[in-house]
C-alpha cells in the first residue's frame, strides 16, 4: 500500500462520532497552497464549523528545497485566513520536515510555528520515521499499510484525545 486514509483508523479511536472533512492534496507544497488549494481549506470553512485543523504536510516542501522562512510564512498566510473565517480555530500541526535527522527546513518552520503558540503540536511523524522505520515504506515516504496508518493514527489520538 502506498499511502493510505490514518483518519478512518483515528475515527474509531474516539468513542464517540468524529466528522473529518479532507481538504488536503497530495504531494503538495505550501507554495502551491498559497497558490491554489486554499480554496478548499476555504469553501469547507466557510460551509460549516469546525473545532480544529489538522495539518500534515512538509515532505513536499522538503524535496523542493523551499526554505524554512517560505514554508513558515505560507503556513502563517494559511492559518492567518483561515481564522478570519473562523475565529479562533485551533490548528495542529504535525512535524514532518521529511528527516530522521530532525533537521528538515519544513520541520523548523513548523517548531517556529508551535513555538511561537501560532499552532500547537500535532504528531512527530520525523520521530516515527527515526524510531519507527517499519511503519513507513522503503523510502520513508508513505505509511506502511495498516501497521503505519494504526501507529500514525494512535499518535494523533494521544494529542487529541484531551482537546475533543
């Protein structure tokens, strides 16, 4: 399996109904973000209330190269309109700068961002590559099948389940 859904594994985790709504595309960077698919991020914000937004993303802007200061500022762009739609609303990030050396430009922007309590942390998918190298396909990329996606789903209910 190449990639997989960990918000149907993170769903059965809470004992109670969860709504997600996907906006994300993958393989993107937050350049093409800024760009282009905000609009979904957007229209779903602007079509109902939601408590929270996750936000899983870096390895794209890591292969590109795009710089810590342009990942940081199209992260703040992002949060920074979406809470003119939504006041407020809470973002997790998850940390994924594509490195097990925990030293990938998109993984500072996104310490930046949880430092400067803009977001707050979401999962260390960078730790899980580094600890977890099973979870994950040969190239560290994607999740390996369920035992990926149920590791990566946990993770996220272990942030989560306190806040919802």
């Amino acid at each position: 399996m190449k990639g997989g859904c960990v918000w149907i594994y993170l769903g059965d985790l809470f004992n109670r109904k969860v709504t997600f709504n996907i906006v994300g595309e993958g393989g993107t960077s937050t350049r093409q973000w800024i760009d282009y698919y905000h609009e979904g991020m957007v229209n779903a914000l602007k079509a109902r209330y939601y408590d929270a937004i996750i936000w899983v993303q870096g390895e794209s802007d890591q292969g590109l190269g795009i710089s810590e200061d342009e990942t940081y500022n199209n992260m703040l762009a992002l949060i920074n309109e979406s809470r003119q739609i939504q006041p407020g609303i809470i973002w997790y990030v998850a940390l994924d700068g594509m490195s097990v050396n925990l030293d990938g430009n998109p993984r500072k922007a996104q310490l930046r961002l949880i430092n400067e309590h803009i977001v707050k942390q979401g999962v260390d998918i960078d730790e899980l590559r580094k600890n977890r190298p099973s979870c994950f396909d040969s190239r560290l990329v994607h999740f390996s099948g369920s035992i990926g996606l149920h590791a990566h789903a946990q993770s996220w209910y272990d942030i989560l389940k306190n806040d919802f």
